[in-house]
C-alpha cells in the first residue's frame, strides 16, 4: 500500500505554490538564491535517482548546496513538495494527438503515456493520487486524457470512470514493475536465474496429487514467462482485457 499520498499538505498553499500565484504583501529579507522550479526539479532528480523515500527537506536542501531552513522559505514542508513534483512531471509527459483515430488506439496511447512516465520516475507509481495533485500539470494531463472518450455515447461520469479504471491499471502494474526491478537490484540475480534455481526445489516439495491445477498451471506460467511473474506480459494481457470491459459499456451506449 503506498505510503505516500498527493494533496497531504496545506490545500491553500499547495494551490498558490502549484499555479505560482505571488504572496500577498511585499516579501522581506534577502533576495533568493533560487526559484521553485529549481527546487522541485532537484526533488525530481533525487527521487529518480534513489527513490521518493530519499527525498527530505534536508536532502533537497544539500542538493542545492542550501541550509534546510532555506529550502522553507520556498515550500512549506515535503506534503506540499511532493504535489509539485507530480505536477512537474505530468507537465512534461509527451501527449500524442489522436483525434480522428480509433477510441481503442486513442485510449492504448493514454496507457502507454503513462506506462512510459512511471517508466522515467517509478517514484510516481507508488503515490496514491486519490486525492490527485490540482495543478496546472495535472489538470491538462486530465484534459488530454479525457479527450480519448470523445464521441462514445457516455456522459461525464462514466467517462471519468473509464480513465480512473484505465489509470488504476497502469499505476498498479507500473508499481509491481518497479518492485521486480528493485527485487532485482537487490539480489543480483533476474527473474529469470530465481525461477531457475526456485523451480525445480519447488517440485521436489509440491504433490502434484494433491494440488494438480497449482502445478501444472504454475509450471506452464513459469515456462511461458522464465518466472512467476513477467510485468510485460501481464500489461500487454491486462491492457487487452481493460479495452475488453471499455467496449462492452461503449458498445452499449452507441
């Protein structure tokens, strides 16, 4: 379960931070060393680098050769940090134009957008955006993706449904992508090599008689895919079965 969530922080102050709206009343003191973008852009790249758990207000702050008490002064705490930051990289997502294609080729490009974000900041999967991030990032992200329903017969509801399943799809594969890749990193040995070395230990403890379907469907999946689990397989088979359950409410409103 993720443990870290968007919009945690201030709701007044994560929005004027997000749409860059001036402080009211002259700002005292010593004119900044910095600027926002350049503190959540070292944010970005700490997080990309070493994971979301790495990124702390002090940990910024040495990024940028700053106190941490600097770093303040330009974000309130790391709830807010972390919306900027989901803002940042959905500003920068690249969006295909679509319009005029097929609704299944449109809504397959909004998965794979997503799929390549959580690919160049696995970070970002792991956030639970139930509560999504209000910028001006996030909110053309939205519009984009919205615009894959175009012309299907559903009313505003049912269309944000659609996304939000689509959605949940790709963040809950992206998620166990990234956790193979770091199961990966961690041993040193690829999926590959550990059902090698675990498959055949496990046939010596498994009663075929006693669980048929477990062994000879286990085996079957553990040959088709070198281990117990292969994350491209199980997006390009899941995606499939999403478009499956999109047209089957498509279908019906046409």
């Amino acid at each position: 379960m993720p443990t870290d969530r968007s919009s945690a922080g201030d709701p007044a102050r994560t929005l004027a931070l997000l749409w860059r709206q001036p402080p009211e009343g002259p700002r005292r003191g010593p004119a900044r060393a910095l600027d926002l973008d350049a503190v959540v852009a070292a944010a970005v790249t700490l997080a990309d680098r070493d994971g979301l758990a790495a990124v702390t207000m002090r940990a910024v702050a040495q990024a940028l050769g700053v106190a941490p008490m600097t770093l303040y002064t330009y974000v309130p705490g790391r709830a807010e940090l972390l919306d900027l930051m989901l803002d940042a990289v959905h500003a920068q997502m690249a969006r295909s134009d679509t319009g005029g294609r097929p609704w299944q080729e449109r809504v397959t490009a909004v998965a794979e957008e997503n799929r390549a974000l959580f690919a160049a900041h696995p970070w970002a999967a792991t956030v639970s955006t139930l509560r999504p991030p209000l910028g001006p990032g996030s909110t053309a992200k939205y519009e984009h993706e919205l615009a894959a329903f175009d012309d299907l017969g559903l009313d505003d509801v049912e269309r944000d449904d659609c996304l939000t399943h689509l959605l949940s799809f790709v963040q809950a594969n992206a998620r166990a992508a990234a956790e193979a890749a770091a199961a990966r990193r961690q041993s040193g040995v690829d999926d590959a090599r550990w059902w090698a070395a675990a498959g055949p230990l496990l046939a010596r403890v498994l009663d075929p008689a006693r669980y048929p379907r477990a062994v000879r469907v286990g085996a079957a999946a553990g040959a088709a895919h070198g281990s117990a689990h292969d994350p491209g397989h199980a997006y390009r088979f899941g995606l499939a079965r999403v478009l499956d359950g999109l047209a089957a409410i498509v279908d019906a409103r046409r």
